[in-house]
C-alpha cells in the first residue's frame, strides 16, 4: 500500500541506497538528499559532486556514487546515537576521462560504465585501474557483478572473466538496455523499446519474453513473480511472470 511521497523542489531524483533506518538519495543538483523510513521526511542533504549523481551503490557499509563530473567517490557513513546519517566521509575520489554512467561494486572491485562506451576496472581501495575496455560496438551503459564475473549490459550483454578479463558469452537484444535486475541467476531486462527478457546467466539460455506496449519504460524491479515496470509518464505497470 502507499506510504509516504516526498517532494524535493527543483531536483530530479536519480538513483539511492536503502540503508537500516534512512533512505539516501542522488539527484541532480549533485547532493545526497537523506530521507527518514520512519518520518518520510528529509533531514539531511550533503553535496556529494559537482554535477548529476548518475548512479549508487551499497556495499558493506559503504556507499559509492557515480556522477555527470567525471568521478566516482566512496563514502563511509556517519551516523548519530539515534540511527540518524550525520555525514557522509569521503575516502576515495577515483578520476574518469568522461561522464560515469553507471557502476557496479563488489569487494575491492569496481565497474565504472564510461560515456564513450569505454568501460574501466579499478582497485578502489588501491586506486589502481586493472583494466579498460573499448565497448562502443555494444553501446553499454550498465555493469553488474555476479559470480566471478563482470556482467556488462547496453545492446548487448557481455561476460567478462574476474581474473582474465577474456570475453565469454555474448547475446545481442534488439534495442538498448535501459533498466535490469538480477534475481539468483536470472538477469531481467528492460529494452528502450519496451520489451522484457528473462535470461539465465548460468545455462546461456532465454527464458521468456514479454512484449510490452510501454515505449516510454524506464525502470524494473522483479520480486518473486512479480514484475513492476515504472514509465517517464510517472505510471507504472504490474506483470506476473511464470517462471520461477
């Protein structure tokens, strides 16, 4: 049921992280807008870069954004006695050559997603970069990490090996990838032209499609059987897939 909405004036939310108690969120104007779950209220807004924050993640109690500025930045939490964020510390500032579109995070590895369709491996920690693609031939936008393997999404999904960095199995969709989630070892995924693909990323195989009307699509989010598919018209549609 509805809970709660929450204007914030003159700012476009982008992206967020859901932490224990508060909800922190990018947007536009380059800040951290963190909200209470309790409340439903703002409380705190902490700049964050200089442009639009394009994407966050969460891992271990780190929160790492990704901006329009050319940088991804890894911040630890503050927090008061009461669960509230005071702060966010920065402790690594890591420098692209272009806007970072998006990024995936997982231990000491970091995916950065580079306007240009170039696609950068870092140690965060060490600030060291393992390794850069050139993917303009598959126009990715997106980075996922999932077993051992560094999943990169645009008009096509790509495996790339942890350790090798050699290209595995490749599937090319019909338009870009705006939006996708991974479920266990299904990928979900969000095409500019509506259609969702259900794939198994273990056996390579399609598992179903789903032709939709909705061309202005652009986010999912797929829990159990349920499908939810949001719209730039601020609507939203509810799917119920077969598979498990």
């Amino acid at each position: 049921k509805y809970a709660y909405g929450v204007i914030i004036s003159n700012v476009s939310l982008i992206c967020g992280v859901d932490l224990k108690h508060s909800l922190c969120v990018g947007s536009s104007d380059g800040k951290c807008y963190v909200l209470s779950k309790q409340q439903g209220s703002v409380y705190q807004s902490i700049p964050c870069h200089y442009d639009t924050i394009t994407d966050m993640q969460l891992d271990a109690d780190l929160i790492f954004s990704s901006s329009w500025d050319s940088s991804v930045k890894v911040w630890s939490v503050t927090t008061t006695p009461q669960n509230k964020i005071k702060g966010l510390r920065l402790i690594n500032d890591l420098d692209h050559d272009d806007v970072v579109q998006s990024i995936a995070v997982s231990g000491p590895m970091l995916v950065s997603c580079v306007q240009g369709c170039s696609v950068v491996v870092w140690d965060w920690d060490a600030m060291e970069v393992l390794h850069t693609i050139d993917y303009t031939h598959h126009d990715i936008a997106h980075a996922a990490i999932w077993d051992n393997h560094v999943v990169l999404m645009g008009v096509s999904v790509v495996y790339l090996n942890f350790k090798t960095f050699e290209e595995g199995l490749t599937r090319r969709f019909d338009a870009n990838i705006r939006s996708y989630q991974i479920c266990g070892n299904i990928l979900c995924t969000l095409e500019q032209n509506g259609k969702i693909t259900l794939f198994d990323l273990v056996e390579g195989r399609l598992v179903e499609e789903l032709e939709t009307s909705q061309e202005d699509s652009t986010c999912l989010h797929l829990r159990e059987k349920l499908l939810l598919i949001g719209n730039s018209s601020r609507g939203f549609a509810v799917f119920n897939s077969t598979n498990s």
